[in-house]
C-alpha cells in the first residue's frame, strides 16, 4: 500500500523546498523535486538526499540558493554540470535537465541542455523518473509520464524507454536494477530482465569501483540471497565474479550427488544476515566454499569430497579481493582468516578436546564470536532436525571456549617470554633459533603441557634449552 503524498503540504513542512523554489524564480527558471526522494515519499521511507533538475545550469542554481542559506558550503562538479550542498541533515544536489546520447565503447555520454521531459527519458527506471513541479503554476503537481507510480504499486522495476537502449548505453543500470529490486523486495519486468540477460556482456565497460559498490549495497540488504540469485540469472555474476558463478550446479556419480554450493553460500549469507550487519563477516559467507569447484572429487567409497577448501579458499581470497578493488588490508585479513577457519569449531564438535579449543582461540583471537556466526550460519539442511542438533553440539563447543578461555587467557594470547629476553639470555642473534623457541613455548602452551604463566614458561624454555644444547651467557633471574 503506497501512501497519500499531498506534496504541497508536504514542501511546506520543510523549508528548503520553499527555498529553492523562490531562488528558482527569482532566476526565471523552472525548478522540479526528482527522483529517488519522491519515490520514497510514496514507499514511506526516509531520505535524506534531495534530488533538483532545472530547465538552465543546476550549478547556478545551486550557487545562488547557497547564498540564500547563508553561504552554506557548496561541492561544484563541473564536469558533470552538478553541484551539492549540505543543508542541516540533507544533501540538495542541482543538475540542469539534459539528454544524453552514448558512444557503444564507453558509458560517458555526450550531454546537452534538454527539456524536463528529456531528462526524465534518461533516467534509469520509472519508478526514478517522477517528478514534482516547484513553479508556482503548478507547485506539488505530479509528473509521471511513464506511470511510475503504477509501477510502484506493482512493485515492479522498469525502464522508461526501451531497456535494450538504457542499458545499453549505461551498463551500471542493470547492477541497479537488481540492487532496487532487492532494496525495495520490488520484481523486475519480465522484458527488462530480458534484456538484462541479452546485454549482460557490456557490463565489462564499466569500473570494478562502481560493480563492486552496487554489489555491496545489495550485501547490504536484509536479505541479499534474492540479489544474487537475480545477478546468477541475470548472467552479470559470470562477467565479474566468475568464482561464485561456479559454484553453481550440482553433479551426479553412481546415483551419489553433492548439495549446490551457490544456493547453500546464498542460504549461509542470509543466516549471516539475521544477526550481523558487518559487511565483512557477509563476505566471509561469500567466499567461505569459494574453492569447492577447484577441490571437487569423487570417491567411490565416500562420495563427493572437497578436502583442502577451506586453505585453498584463504588462499584465493587476496586475488579476488584485488580484482574486485575490494579494500586488501585488514578487511580482507579479516575474510580471509575466517575462510581458512570455518571448519575449525565445526571439527570440535567431533574432538571437544582442551587442546583443540586453545589452538582454536589462538587462531582465531579478537575474530572468534565472528567465526561463530559464520559458523553456525553454515549449518543448513532441510532436515530440521539435523540443524536442531549441530545448533545444540555448537552451543555445548561455546561453553567449553568459555571455560578453557577463562582457566588459559588464551584468546588474546601474548607470549610470556619475548623474543628480546630469549636473545638477551642466551647471547644469541636474531635468527631462526628464536623463533623456534618462541613456538616451542606457544606450543606447550596450547597443549596443555603448561600453563600460561611466565614462571612456567621460563623453566619450559630453560630446559628445552638445555636438551638442545644452547646455554645461557649468563644465569639472570626472570
């Protein structure tokens, strides 16, 4: 149900509106609300972006309203004839109406001054295309040329003008297309997801920059299975991320057969989705089975195995991440890390042993309650049951972390002998030796064959010392 927007009322409530408006007139041109902002009013979602076309130069406008805000701060993009302004909780952006025509090698178009009725014929889909006149002949009127608010109401995403040109000429539009389709739980037209699919291979004129960040807002979405399953169909998945495209598919041997590993990725994120909204725990449920094509094997005895993915997806985490211009520092140490563990506490549940438990808290240090999620949420079945039960060993797996965690400290483990002191005490140079002891140390440790106490790790590295044959410079106290 769409609500009543009486847009007089509403451009009073808020005085930028009136604002602009008067500016405009003053100038002797005409002024309009467009876009995005008016398609909310009617979803009874909150915007803070206000989008204005004039019939002359948006920049003009935009300057001449700044100074009637008080000489309010003003980003001009002259390349783009757009300028914004930042008033109180809002961003006013001003563009002159124009029309566009493209080249068939690039998705920069040759713009020129147009008419209201040119700019709304360029927009994206109909739903954007509304407009709300600010003329005092017509101030709040509505103008729809392409039934978008119908199209609203049919929750249905559309292009205005015939899609094979609108997406032609701008690639991105289909990444948006889906991207608003899964914000809004909107369908897309049958004919414009057609065309979608015929011109899904001119996506490759566009930046990874703009794929990758229209990929993450549909991340972003409470439920973003929906926006991969259309980017699968779609045929966009195969151009850019070929890897989880791949996942797809199930194989059959003798009667045996593996469950789908996209569907079941897809399953994993919504289960992420429920209890975090870290956009880097949701790629780590992108890629957490990325490497089962390439580990895929058949035994007769067994089945289909995938021995090893959890390793070989770790290691292709940096080339995808780089490929797809996605941040390589601590984000993606993040992702990658989980990769590498996701099978780790499901492990425990076979082997609740002390030992496992400290070597897992070890590794997966502040990361821990996230592979948990990552964890639990890779528990799907249609056997609810069986979900019922691993849900249940991972919780008594929980509780013993908390009691190793408690009795060990070792989650946030530190070494309670330095690298400087070993060198110090036995008169030895930085060198592979140090190391060696150090991990010796860590991994008494871990083991249980200590505890996490320096005295005890003083007289551990005393003695494996000592059987190895190296001696202290001098005798020093602890």
């Amino acid at each position: 149900m769409l609500a009543e927007v009486d847009f007089r009322e509403h451009f009073k409530s808020n005085p930028v509106f009136g604002l602009v408006a008067a500016t405009a007139s003053g100038m002797g041109v005409k002024a309009y609300v467009v876009g995005g902002y008016v398609r909310d009013l009617f979803l009874n979602r909150t915007s803070k972006d206000i989008d204005f076309v004039c019939l002359g130069s948006g920049i003009a406008l935009a300057e001449k309203v700044s100074e009637a805000l008080g000489g309010a701060h003003i980003s001009i993009f002259k390349n783009f004839g757009t300028a914004m302004i930042r008033s109180g909780e809002y961003e006013l952006e001003f563009v002159g109406a124009r029309k566009e025509s493209y080249r068939e090698d690039s998705r920069k178009p040759l713009v020129e001054d147009g008419t209201l009725s040119d700019d709304q014929n360029r927009r994206d889909f109909t739903i954007n295309a509304l407009a709300v006149s600010l003329n005092a002949e017509n101030f709040g009127e509505l103008i729809d040329p392409f039934s978008g608010l119908n199209d609203l109401r049919k929750k249905v995403i559309k292009t205005p003008l015939e899609a094979d040109r609108t997406f032609s000429d701008d690639p991105l539009r289909m990444m948006r297309a889906i991207r608003f389709a899964n914000q809004l739980n909107f369908d897309i037209d049958p004919d414009t997801f057609d065309s979608i699919i015929r011109n899904a291979a001119r996506l490759k004129i566009i930046s990874m920059e703009r794929i990758i960040d229209e990929t993450n807002k549909i991340i972003a979405c409470p439920q973003p299975s929906y926006g991969f399953k259309l980017l699968f169909h779609g045929r966009l998945l195969h151009q850019y991320f070929p890897e989880m495209a791949a996942l797809q598919g199930v194989e059959y041997v003798d009667g045996n057969a593996h469950k789908d590993n996209f569907y079941h990725t897809l399953q994993v994120l919504d289960n992420v989705c429920k209890v975090s909204d870290d956009l880097w725990l949701r790629w780590s449920a992108i890629l957490h089975d990325i490497a089962k094509p390439a580990t895929k094997r058949y035994d007769p005895k067994v089945g289909f195995t995938f021995h090893g993915h959890e390793e070989r997806g770790a290691k292709m985490t940096p080339g995808i991440f780089r490929r797809l211009k996605l941040p390589m520092g601590e984000n993606m140490n993040f992702v990658q890390k989980l990769v590498r563990l996701h099978l780790r506490p499901i492990s425990l549940v076979y082997n609740v042993s002390d030992s496992a438990i400290r070597r897992l808290l070890f590794e997966a240090g502040e990361d821990l309650d996230a592979l948990m999620i990552l964890c639990r949420a890779d528990i799907t079945s249609k056997n609810t049951e069986k979900v019922t039960r691993f849900l249940k060993n991972f919780d008594e797996v929980e509780k013993r972390m908390l009691e190793v965690e408690e009795k060990d400290g070792i989650r946030n483990f530190q070494p309670p002998v330095s690298g400087e002191e070993i060198m110090q005490h036995f008169g030895i140079p930085p060198s592979k030796m140090v190391g060696i002891i150090k991990d010796r140390i860590k991994d008494a440790i871990l083991e249980g064959e200590i505890k996490n106490d320096r005295e005890e790790a003083w007289r551990f590295m005393l003695n494996f010392a000592a059987e190895n044959g190296i001696t202290p410079v001098k005798q020093t106290t602890k």
